[in-house]
C-alpha cells in the first residue's frame, strides 16, 4: 500500500531573518475531502519531539497570506480557501529554529463545517530531518 504524502517532503526547514533563525516551518495538505475557508478551522496542535508549540508561537500561510491561528477564524475569503490536497505552510516562531538532525512531529488539526454535528479532526505524525 502507498502512503499518502500528507507533509511535504521538501517543506521542512528553519526560517531565517537577517542571516538568523527564527523559527522553522513545514508543508502540510489539507485533510478534508473538500476545501474549506480558513474560518472553520477551531484548532491546531502541533508538537515536535514531544514538546507541544505554543498557539501563539505559530503561523499559518496560504496563497501568499500569512495568519495567526487567531486571525484564521475570522478568514472567510473565497481566494483564501485551503483547497483538498492543496500544501499550506506551518511556520513556529523560535529562537535559533530545530537543530539539525532527525526529528519527530504530530499534528493535530480540528476543522467545525457548518453542516456536520461533529468538528472533524485530522490528525497526523511524521519524522523528518532539518
């Protein structure tokens, strides 16, 4: 059986500002069947090698337009949708970024869509090497 490639292979890299790390990021593909606006997404948990990001240390970019997890559930642009299969990017803001090396990561992403009863929960793990 082939694995869906859920996380981008390529995406996974600290993120520099002025020749310093500042934090790190990856790509992930939108788990639902469908696409969907960034205002229904109510959660997401990420931790790496066990130690779980603080909300507010991470940030979301799509098509261009960089958020915080708390200004994604105003987004109800029709252009910003996260469409099916489509990598978004995940950036966690931290001094000095990941160490280089082998690494481990799980994901946790809790979309509510207006017309189910039930938020819908994506949840997913990975290791990869910065």
């Amino acid at each position: 059986m082939v694995q869906r490639v859920i996380y981008d292979p390529n995406g996974f890299k600290n993120v520099e500002k002025d020749g310093k790390a500042i934090g790190w990021c990856f790509g992930y593909k939108a788990q639902y069947y469908r696409g969907f606006s960034l205002s229904i997404v109510r959660g997401v948990k990420i931790t790496v090698d066990g130690e779980e990001v603080p909300q507010d240390a991470i940030r979301f970019t799509n098509k261009g337009e960089t958020f915080t997890l708390e200004e994604m559930t105003t987004v109800v642009d029709a252009d910003l949708r996260w469409e099916f299969g489509e990598f978004a990017v995940f950036t966690v803001l931290k001094d000095g970024g990941l160490a280089a090396g082998k690494h481990h990561i799980d994901t946790e992403i809790t979309i509510c869509p207006s017309y189910m009863p039930f938020p819908n929960v994506a949840v997913t793990g990975a290791d990869f090497e910065i």
